[in-house]
C-alpha cells in the first residue's frame, strides 16, 4: 500500500472511531488526586461558548510566509547544484491545520493536513545549511495540500498520586496525565516532533529558520522530502527525566517523495536521554541522542572506486543499488535560562559520513549554539532577538566525492579544490503586532557555501510572517 492510500486510509479511520467515542470523551481525563503535585484544572463554563467547546476536540491552524533575497556574490564556477551567483529572491508558505481527538482513558488521535507552496532561493541547492527550514527540495513550486500527520498517542499512567495538566496547543488536546507515564505514538510524523528538541532553536515558523538551527544538522533523520515519515515512539516519562526510543521509516531513495516499507531491509533506530534540571532557579535540558539508520544509501568510497576503475562512472548516490548499508550518527543537545528573558542553547552533532546523505541535509558534523532575548527590557516582554553561530563539516570520504565531481541531493559545485567548512550566522528579530500575528526580520551570513572556499560568501535577507490560532 502506498503511503498516500494509508494516510487517506487512516483520516477515513480517525473520524470513525471520533464519532464513536464522542460519548467517552467526558471520560477521558483522571480526577485529581487530593494530594495532586500540580493545581487543579480551572473550572469548566456551565454553558459552552462554541459549537465544539469542550467536546474533546483540539484545533489550531498556522500560516507562515518567507520572502528571501540575496545580492549576487563570488562565484568563479558553478555546479549543477550549485547556489545561483546572481541576485535572487524566493517566496515559500505553508498552512498547517492541527486537529485533534480524545478518545478512550489517556488516547487522542491527530490528523494534520498541510499545504505549502513556493521554493527556496537557489531552488533550494548549494548550501548544505540552506537558508530557509520551510522549503523543501521539490521543483514543483505550486501549493500542494497533503496529509503531513496522522497518528495516535497512548498515555499509560504508572503513579496514581502524582498528576500535571496538558493545556491545548496544536497536537495536544487538554488532558490529565501522570507525571510518571508511558506515552506510546503511532503513525505519520516527523521525527523532530519527538527528538533533538529545544525551545530556543527548532521551530523555522517562529526562530532560527536554518536548516542546521532546526536541529543538530549532522543528524540525517529518516523522512521523505516534506520531512515525515511513519514510525512509532516509546517514552518512559519521569518527573526530571525522559527515555525515548523511535523506531521509522527510511526514504527509498535520497530525500525521495516515496518511503520504503521494506522494513526489515531499512530503517531508522533512534535513542535520546533527556535530563532536566535547574541552576539557581534557571532552568536547564540535556539531551543524549544516538541514532542507528540503514537504507540504500551508497558509500562514498565506493562510488569514487567505481569511477576511478570504470566500474560506473555515473557517481550515483542518490538512488542506491542494495539494502545493508549502515549509518551511526550521535548528537548533544542542550538548552539553559540565563535570566527570565534569556536563554541559550548548544548543539553537537556528528555521523560516520561513509555513506551518503539519506534524508536530511549533507553534514557529517556540527556544532552550533545562540542566545534568545525576549524584550521585557525594552517594554515588549512578547518580542525577541535572536543570535546564533554554525559551522558544519563533512567527511574525508565525502569531500573526496565532490572533488572528483559528484553531486549530492543538494550539494555539489562540480569540483571541489578548495575545501572549507561551511560557516553560517543568523541573526533575527521577531515582531509581535497583534494576538495571532508576528513579523520577524531575518538576516543570514554564509561562508564557504557548501564547503567551497572559492564561492561566496552569501548575504541572505528575509522577511517573515506567522499567524496561529
């Protein structure tokens, strides 16, 4: 069955199983134990104010809107997948609708169509940390609407003493949960969701919009090209720690529309500890992730071999010839406050860089960190600056492959004499002007665009807008 059929499939079972547990709904969360950690759930209205008020229902929408420009820059030669050297300017928009369900004790189903729409600059090629999280590598630049999540969440309560309140936010109905749990996830998501999270730099609808910002950019997490995939999620949730363990689909080939349900052949093993913590009253996480992929993906040092005898001289490691090949990859993650309004964040990421790229973006290492402001200093306690520094890096192997020629899903300049690592600074302020609405102006600094020292170095400005309900 292929991933479209299923995920109409599902939708048709989602508002199913909604309708017949509409009458369960008011079951659904525990009462509060007298001796509750946190407070009480405030009081309910008698009479509901909307047609779905309290029905068990959970609904947000966002838009989020990017216009970037850059000026023309140093390019003495140019590659297939090159950045283009001339000005240019680019416009990319998503709208996402999240819609949740409560349904039996502790289980909620989401459904989340999306649209989006427009390119990225470049045509979304020729920086491995490209410039703008909301576009994809897809030539198509007309809005296409699909189904970019479905799947259900099981909490399994294990402390009948100690419970905390989970308000409504997308993908969250309100419920009551133990502090102490098992949270079972089941469907189509993106692996982010769950792993190598922080609150300072993650989110390109509403911080950092760096590819490398989203997350550790050497982490080539399973997903085809809009960034989901089908999996499930195991956590073990105490009061000051997480263990969550993932287990997913791979792409059939390199950042491909299409996932490989050979599952027994490939796919994405995740690991991450999460700690929480406080120093003086500020809080802190640290996350450890390991992850363990296997796909088509092709090593790099064969490809060059291939070429060199004549074996194949295509240096195709976009599509893959066999299943097996192996992709370990590790990743540190941490986030501290340092003042009521300002936080910083750190992120290390490496991967063996034998293989190629498979989902994400082609980094073998990486290490980025920033600081996040918000204006309560300046009398606008809902805006903030952020400030954040990147440098990503690849393997031997890998820059051998593009030295003698070969291209990536999105890098690769047709030669590589003169290698660098990509260094990349991102600087924006975000604008609340009313309720739903915030503006952020956007400016990026990239040097040695896709590890070529005889390119660039690249300004990038952008303006962007985020509505949510």
């Amino acid at each position: 069955m292929h991933s479209n059929q299923l995920s109409l499939l599902v939708a048709f079972i989602f508002f199913s199983i909604s309708s017949i547990a509409q009458a369960q709904s008011g079951a659904a969360q525990p009462p509060a134990p007298a001796n509750a950690s946190s407070s009480p759930a405030p009081a309910q209205p008698t009479q509901p104010d909307a047609l779905l008020h309290d029905s068990g229902w959970s609904y947000h929408l966002q838009f989020t809107g990017i216009l970037q420009w850059h000026p023309s820059f140093h390019a003495p030669y140019a590659g297939q997948n090159s950045m283009t050297s001339p000005q240019e300017r680019a416009y990319s928009v998503t709208t996402t609708a999240f819609l949740g369900r409560r349904l039996w004790h502790g289980a909620a189903l989401y459904f989340n169509p999306e649209m989006a729409g427009g390119k990225g600059v470049g045509s979304t090629l020729g920086i491995a940390g490209f410039p703008n999280g909301e576009t994809f590598r897809i030539g198509n630049p007309e809005p296409t609407v699909y189904v970019a999540r479905i799947f259900l969440r099981q909490h399994i309560n294990l402390d009948p003493n100690h419970f905390e309140n989970l308000t409504d936010d997308g993908n969250q109905v309100a419920e009551r949960v133990s502090t102490s749990r098992i949270t079972l996830t089941a469907g189509k998501f993106s692996v982010g969701d769950f792993f190598d999270n922080n609150s300072v730099s993650h989110d390109p609808r509403m911080d950092f919009m760096n590819w490398a910002l989203m997350s550790n950019g050497a982490y080539d997490y399973a997903a085809n090209t809009r960034g989901y995939t089908y999996g499930l999620v195991a956590e073990l949730v105490k009061p000051g720690w997480t263990l969550r363990l993932g287990t997913t689909l791979e792409p059939i080939e390199a950042n491909g529309p299409e996932l490989d349900w050979h599952y027994t052949h490939t796919n994405s093993e995740n690991l991450e500890f999460e700690k929480r913590y406080s120093i003086h009253s500020h809080k802190g996480t640290v996350r450890l992730l390991a992850y363990y992929n296997v796909n088509k993906g092709p090593r790099y040092r064969d490809a060059i071999n291939d070429k060199l005898n004549g074996t194949d001289t295509t240096l195709n490691v976009l599509t893959g010839k066999a299943y097996g090949n192996k992709k370990p990859g590790l990743g540190l993650n941490i986030e501290q406050e340092l003042t009521p309004s300002t936080s910083a964040f750190l992120r290390m990421g490496w991967n063996n860089g034998k293989n190629a790229t498979w989902a994400f973006t082609e980094i073998d290492n990486s290490i980025s960190g920033g600081i996040r402001i918000f204006g309560q200093g300046w009398k606008r306690p809902a805006d903030n600056i952020g400030i954040a520094l990147l440098t990503n890096g690849i393997s031997q192997d890998h820059r051998d492959f593009l030295a003698i020629g070969g291209y990536g899903f999105i890098i690769g300049d047709g030669k590589l004499p003169n290698y660098g690592r990509e260094n990349i600074a991102e600087v924006f302020y975000e604008l609340k002007l009313f309720t739903n609405l915030w503006m952020t102006f956007d400016y990026q600094f990239v040097d040695h665009p896709a590890y070529n020292k005889d390119r660039g170095p690249i300004h990038f400005l952008a303006g962007r807008v985020h509505i949510e309900f």
